[in-house]
C-alpha cells in the first residue's frame, strides 16, 4: 500500500508533487482529451447552445443510445465531455441533486447552484485519496431567472466560471482561440447557434452531417432545455453552407 | 473519513523530521495568484489579482473574496477549489457559534477553527493538506484584525502580509510602505500600489478584487467601479 511522502505515488493518488502540483487531476484533464471529441458552448443575448461531435464508432450500434448530452431538468442541460461512464454517473447524481433541490426549497436548481455543487463534489475527489476524479468536463446550460442565460464549465480540478463562450475536448484551444478572436473583434458579439456549429466546424476543419453532431439549446422565450433534431440541425448547417 | 484502505496519513514525516506534503501545498500557494492584505487603524483592507484564464469567461461569475460572517472577509492564494471547502466549513462553524453563544464569533476563533480544519487534513487518513493560504480580515471588540493561515494549519496576526507568486517583493514593499497610523483609504492605495509592482498587463477594477472593512464592522467587496476610482487617484 502506497506510503506518501511522494516516493512515486504522486502519481497514483491526489497528494502534492514537490512542484505543487496534483498529477492525478492533470490526468484527469488529459483523458478528457483522449475521447477524441470536441465541444463548444456559447452564450448569446437571449440563449445558450452547446454543440458537440457525435462519433458511433460501430454502424452496428443504435446512434440514439450515443450522447453526451443530457437534460438534467426541464430546465438544465448538461454536456459532459470525457469519459462517457463517469458522465452518466455525473448526471445520474445531478438529476437527484436537482431534483432533490426542487423539492426541498420549492424552485428550481438555478445554473450556478448546479455548476457549484458539481464543481465542490470534482475538489473533494482532488483531496481525498479513496476516489479519483472523473474524467469529465461539464458544461452546464440553462435560464436564470435574474441572470438571464447562463453558461458554466466545471471539470476534474473542481474550478467553476461562467462563460461568454468556451470549449472543451480535444480540439479545445484552437476553439478557444477561435471564439476569443471573434470577441476580440467585437466584444459586443452576441454567440448564437450558428456560431457554435461554425466554430466546431472550423475548428475542426471538417463540414458535418447533420447526425455528426449533437446541439443543445435554451432559450429566454422557451427556457425548456432542448436537443435539436436531426431536421433542426440540418437547416442550421445548409444555412452556414450558404452563407460561406 | 474514506475508504478504510487510506486510513492511514498521507502525509508523514521525512528522515530529517520534514512534512513533505505540505512543503508541497506551499509550493502550490507560491504559484499561485498574488494576494495581499493590510490593517489599518479604522479597518483591513485585503486584495489580490483575479486574472482568469480568457477573456470568454464572465468575469462576473467569480469572486474570489469571499465573505466568511458579515464582519469577517476572506482571500487566498493558491488553489481556489480548495478555498471553497474552507470558505464553506467556516461558515457553518460562525453559524453554530452563534446559536450556541447568540453573539458574533470574535475573529480569532473563527482563525483557530478554520486552522484547525487545516491541520485536520494534514493527519487524517486519506486526504491531502489544503492547497491555499487564507488572509482573514475581520472587525470585532478587539478592533480590526488581519490573520494569515497557512496550510500547516499554523496562523498568525500580520500588520501587512502577501501570499502568491510575487511574495517577497510584495512583503518588500509593503514593509516600505507600512505605517502604525495609516488610515484604511491610505491602505486601500498602498495595497493597490503594491499590487501593481508585480502586475502583468494593465490593471483596472475588472482584474484585481478589493474587500474591506471599516469601524462599521461590514465586510464588502468593491465593485469594477469603485476599484476604477482608487486606481484613478493612484495614478
């Protein structure tokens, strides 16, 4: 059994490497990476939309059970992006959580109450040696009722913030790259669907099939938390199409 | 706590008597973002730069200053998950101060317990020491008060004090700087000065937090605005 003062189990578990880092979370994010797929969230004026890549590695497999994009509430999205298990563990714990939230207070679990309770359960696995920390970055979606649209991301290390725009996933700087440009521009730019099926396709300079990918919405004046179809998606990308 | 396979400390002693790990959480806190803190004769004033990592995050979402009682204010240098956990903890412990005593939990109780939290995790089974250094401003009976907590658990009253990446040159200017009779607007300035010395970039009231609390005994944050203005005069 591992002895710590850091003779190697570093490594192993989430204690202190001499450089004062935690090996163990920086994994973490790598087997994010290693999913192979990328995800975009933006937030505009009046919605939030997340996108992400679709991969059904078998043809003999059904592509409705393949997601990575889960209501976790009428009203809240999830996007997990990472390891596909310790994601539905995820959101199977946050739909309990919010679910118990709304009955205990009476309302429903706001976006930054969820983002924070995910991200304080991710800091606890960083501390405690007994579990590792998920292979998992969130992006939490939804319609507070002061704030307007809301966008979080929250992954292994237990940080939390709310976004303008953000991505996550294997390609994830160069969307973070390619999102700050646009602000760069304008930092008055408003991030719509559109946006974020572009950017993704860009990014990864490839032009997707409507069942290639996965778009999630909310929206102030039908705050539900909806995936799009595949006929939804599909007007999406032939507007890009003529656009370029 | 945990799994009965870690029910043994992680953190032990080294041959020459050293607790490597938490050498380790302080070298953790020494990259982290500089903070700063300062009493003056009528309050504390406590600061520290709040860089995020893109301009895509909302700077509005994060505050890192954190209330911990409405007198009692908080910053800290290091790994911001974990200031969660304590933030948190001592919160609850201010709470069942109250309903024990029906008084306000004197500030350095409220030090002795968060500490000790910190020092719990530095002998338990299966975790690792806290990766953050707390500075605790508060005003209680005992007039305004500014405590660093490390994350050995140990604490101690500071006059002025900095944590984060540039320590000694803050502490060094700071040491400078410092006068017994300074007042909490002059403090205010210096801590924003000294900030400066090691910033990278431009500063402005959206990429440094500022808390202070004054002789009516309410910790608040200033907002963008009013940061703007101190660095106004500053200038």
């Amino acid at each position: 059994m591992s002895r710590g003062t850091g003779a190697g189990y570093d490594r192993h578990i989430t204690i202190f490497s001499p450089e004062g880092r935690l090996y163990q979370v920086e994994y973490a994010f790598k087997a994010v990476k290693a999913s192979g797929i990328t995800s975009i969230g933006v937030r505009g004026k009046d919605s939030v939309c997340v996108v992400t890549q679709k991969k059904v590695p078998d043809k003999l497999l059904d592509q409705t059970s393949v997601t990575h994009l889960f209501p976790i509430t009428k009203y809240l999205g999830l996007l997990a992006t990472g390891m596909t298990a310790d994601a539905r563990s995820l959101v199977q714990q946050a739909r309990n959580e919010a679910a118990e939230f709304r009955f205990k207070w009476g309302y429903e679990m706001p976006v930054d109450v969820l983002a924070k309770w995910y991200a304080d359960k991710s800091q606890i696995y960083t501390q405690h040696a007994y579990m590792r920390p998920l292979g998992v970055v969130a992006m939490v979606l939804g319609i507070d009722e002061e704030k307007g649209p809301q966008l979080f991301k929250c992954d292994p290390a237990g940080h939390f913030f709310g976004h303008k725009a953000t991505s996550a996933g294997l390609k994830e700087q160069e969307a973070i790259n390619f999102l700050e440009k646009k602000m760069k521009n304008d930092p008055a730019f408003s991030y719509e669907e559109t946006t974020a099926i572009s950017a993704l396709q860009s990014v990864l300079q490839e032009d997707f099939k409507a069942t290639e990918i996965e778009v999630g919405v909310v929206r102030k004046d039908d705050p539900a938390f909806r995936v799009l179809s595949t006929e939804e998606i599909d007007e999406h990308l032939t507007a890009i199409s003529e656009r370029d | 706590m945990g799994d009965s396979q870690y029910s043994f400390s992680l953190t032990t002693f080294s041959p020459s008597g050293k607790l490597v790990q938490i050498e380790h959480a302080l070298t953790a806190v020494g990259s982290g973002q500089t903070s700063l803190g300062i009493k003056a004769s009528n309050g504390v004033v406590i600061a520290t730069e709040k860089k995020l990592p893109s301009i895509l995050v909302d700077e509005t979402s994060v505050q890192k200053i954190q209330l911990m009682t409405t007198n009692i204010g908080v910053v800290y240098s290091g790994m911001g998950p974990d200031s969660r956990v304590l933030v948190r903890k001592s919160r609850k412990q201010a709470q069942q101060y109250f309903r024990l005593y029906k008084e306000a939990i004197p500030v350095t109780q409220l030090v002795r317990e968060t500490a000790a939290v910190m020092q719990e995790f530095t002998q338990s089974g299966g975790v690792r020491p806290f990766g953050v250094s707390l500075l605790i401003a508060g005003y209680d009976d005992n007039g305004p008060q500014l405590y660093q907590v490390d994350p050995s658990g140990s604490y101690f009253s500071w006059k002025a004090s900095a944590m984060g990446k540039n320590v000694s040159n803050a502490k060094t200017f700071l040491e400078k700087r410092y006068t017994e009779d300074m007042e909490l607007d002059d403090a205010v300035h210096t801590a924003i000065l000294t900030l400066k010395e090691g910033f990278q970039g431009q500063i402005s009231g959206k990429n440094i937090e500022i808390g202070i609390i004054g002789a009516d005994r309410k910790f608040r944050v200033l907002t963008p605005a009013e940061i703007d203005d101190y660095l106004a005069e500053v200038e």
